[in-house]
C-alpha cells in the first residue's frame, strides 16, 4: 500500500507525516544556520571591536584585543578586561567591560584607560533604564559621558566622584538621579580595580599575551 | 478578480489583524515607539505570513485535521528562525533593533490564525494573497501607530529610518517638532495602550457611520420603488 492510498486517519500516517515535518523543519534549520553561522560571527566580532575601538583608539595598540580578554574578580564583581599592546609589546591601554546596577536593571558598560591609569572614554553598551530620562548615559543621545575624559583616581579626590546632588563633580539628568550615580560609581570602580588588584596582576602576566 | 478584492478588503480594513481581529497586540504594543521599529516588525510578520500561508496551502491535502495545529506551529517557528538568522546575518543593524522582537512572532496569534482559518482551506494563490494582505494590513497598522507615538513623544518622523531600508532612505527622517522636549508617556508602554484605544475608537466611529449610511441609502431606495 503506497503513501498515498494510505488511510490518513490512521496513527501511523498521522505519526510518520509529523515525524517527517520534524524532520524537514530541523533540516532547513540545520542549513540555514550553517550557511549564516560565518556571517553572524563576523557581525558579532565587528560589533565587539566597533565597541573597543570607541574607548580605545586603534592607533593605541597592534595586538588583536580579543585575544587578551580575561574576566577578573574585584570586590565581588567580576571585571573583563582587554589589553593594548604596542609593537613593542608594552602594555598602552586598557578597555574594561562592567556592569552597573541602574534604575531599571543592569547597565553594560566599557571604559578605556591608556597605561597612566587616565580615562580615554566611557560608553554605555546595553542598559534598559528609562527612554528620555536615564538614556541620556549612550553617547548618541548625549554628551554627557563626554565628562569622564581625562579624569582619574588622582585628578578627582574620591568625594568627587560623585554626582553633583551627592557632591561630587558629574551632573545628573533632570529626573533621573539614579542612573547617573550608578554609571559614576561604576567607573569609580573600575578605576579602583584596575589600580588595587587588576593591572599589578596583569603586569605580571603580560607575557601571557605575547 | 472580487475575490481578491475581497481578500484585500478584509486584510487592510474589514477584518484587519489589529483593527478587526484584536489579535497581535503583545508585539503590536512593544515596538510602536517608533514608526521605523513598527515598519520594520510588520515587514518581518509579512514575510512570515505569506510564506506560512503558501506552505501550509500546499500541504492542505496531506495533512490531517489531527496534525494540523502542531505541523502549522512547527511551520511558523521554523519561517521565524529563518527569518531570525538572516536577519541578524544580512541586515545586523536592523537585528539589533528587532532582534529581541522578532522571535516574538512566533506567539503572534494571528499568522497561527489565517493559516488554521484560510490557508489550510484554500488553493495556493488567495493563500498567497491572504497572508499578503494580512501582513500589509498588519504593517500599516503598526507604521501608523508607532507614527503618532513617535511625532507626539518624541518630535521625530523615522528616526533611523536609513538603518531599516539603507541610505538612500534618509530622507524619510523628518524632526517634525523642533526642539521639542518629550512627551515620555506616549513612548512608555501606557501611551501605546492610549493610542490604540483612540485607533480602535475612531475605526469603530468610521464603519457605524459608514454603516448608517449604507442604511438610509437602502431605506429611502425602498421608498422610491414603493
């Protein structure tokens, strides 16, 4: 009895008809994400360097980022760092990857600093804070973290590193305190754990990304 | 060809996804804080909904009335991991504007709904053309929405608008309030609600007046032959 005069009602039709649908679903799927895969990857890898690059100029290092990324533990948070290296292999900057607790969830950030421990840039990755109040942290929608260039733990004393309704030096928004104080404290932060823990063990281990 | 005429009356307004169904509203609510993020996600229910009608249309004679919900989710979730993939492969800046939407698609009732209630039961060019009108109807829905929230929240007409349909579309990126200061609630979650609520009201306006109209037509055409 061929497929086709089958009694469709039975299970056994009904079955096999599902299985083989199942199957040229997964199939289908199986090709499409192989033939993609490459494409998606490289996306990806350009969306990760277009990050860097934005607090950490290319022309600051000749080694490939990526490969130097390396998550450390600080204070009970855990910090990714990237480090630059020159033609030299000396270290001439670094790009860290943290994240805030903001006002409405985590708050993804990247800071860049150069081998002085001076601030290069900070920019917001991802964050789910308020539209028009607390997005003005993304540097597309404002200047404001503009602020944090050139500043570091010995151009500000630690009081300052605040925002202005706290005493510090950094402006909040009209209307959202919160998210500004978080992306404050957090490259406070960062700042501490590169100078306390991170790149005296980063020195040490330089040789590792060589 | 009044089919057709039919299909597409029923797409774009009669029977309209949003409109006439109230089905679709989760992502319909979600995205229309702009009109390019509204384009973009009707766009992405068009593609889906045509290509699920068409192939749940070619598969009406085999599959049987038991099989046919789960064949007809397992159909829809494969199109829009399909269209997920190649998506964030081909047109990555738009995916990273309607990546956490787009598998949303999958729960929109509606492309479940005109596969079980038309494709499944017609021969494979209305299918087509169902899924093509209800997808359209879908899209202009949402563009229009996500219009009003974004002119009257945020001043703009189709911001980024380029990063959706390339550059040569820039000139759709109108600031038509300038310096506007906001007007939070319309982009927030509560505005969306606002807004569809006057949409449906004033749909609602229109067809009782249209339909009043219809009436007095035939009543006093029934004067004049008595």
């Amino acid at each position: 009895m061929s497929v086709l005069t089958m009694d469709k009602e039975t299970i056994a039709y009904q079955g096999g008809l599902l299985g083989v649908v199942a199957a040229a679903a997964a199939g289908i799927l199986l090709l499409v994400s192989s033939l993609s895969s490459d494409a998606i990857a490289l996306r990806t890898y350009e969306d990760k360097m277009a990050g860097l690059n934005q607090v950490l100029p290319p022309a600051l290092y000749q080694n490939d980022l990526l490969a130097t990324e390396r998550s450390w533990e600080f204070d009970g948070q855990a910090f990714r760092v990237f480090v630059g290296l020159n033609a030299e292999n000396l270290i001439t900057g670094y790009a860290i990857q943290s994240t805030a607790q903001g006002y409405a969830g985590d708050i993804n950030m990247l800071v860049g600093i150069d081998a002085e421990q001076n601030i290069l840039a900070v920019r917001v990755l991802s964050h789910s804070e308020t539209p028009g109040l607390g997005d003005k942290i993304e540097r597309s929608k404002s200047t404001w973290v503009d602020a944090f260039e050139s500043q570091s733990l010995s151009s500000l004393s630690q009081p300052q590193w605040a925002v202005k309704k706290d005493g510090g030096e950094f402006d909040q928004f009209t209307g959202a305190t919160i998210t500004p104080r978080a992306v404050v404290g957090q490259v406070h932060k960062t700042l501490q754990a590169m100078q306390q823990k991170l790149i005296p063990e980063i020195s040490k281990e330089v040789s590792l990304y060589e | 060809m009044s089919e057709y005429k039919s299909i597409f009356a029923d797409g774009l307004w009669r029977n309209n996804v949003v409109l006439g169904q109230s089905l679709a509203l989760c992502p319909l609510l979600a995205v229309t804080s702009n009109a390019t993020n509204g384009l973009g996600l009707g766009l992405a229910t068009l593609f889906v909904m045509v290509f699920a009608n068409l192939i749940a249309s070619l598969m009406k004679n085999t599959v049987t009335r038991a099989i046919r919900i789960p064949v007809n989710i397992l159909l829809i979730a494969t199109l829009v991991t399909v269209t997920d993939l190649l998506l964030n492969a081909y047109l990555h800046d738009l995916h990273k504007v309607l990546g956490l939407f787009i598998p949303l698609i999958v729960t929109n009732c509606a492309i479940l709904g005109r596969v079980e209630s038309f494709a499944s039961r017609n021969s494979l060019v209305p299918a087509m053309a169902d899924g093509l009108a209800m997808g359209l109807g879908f899209t202009v829905v949402l563009t229009g929405m996500g219009a009003i929230r974004e002119i009257l929240g945020s001043g703009t007409l189709f911001a980024n608008a380029s990063l959706l349909l390339g550059p040569h579309f820039e000139f759709l990126e109108v600031t038509v309030i300038p310096d506007y200061r906001g007007f939070l609630i319309l982009i927030l979650p509560p505005g969306g609600f606002m807004v569809l609520s006057f949409i449906l009201a004033a749909q609602k306006k229109i067809q009782a007046v249209a339909k009043r109209r219809a009436e007095k037509q035939t009543t006093t055409g029934g004067e004049q032959c008595a």
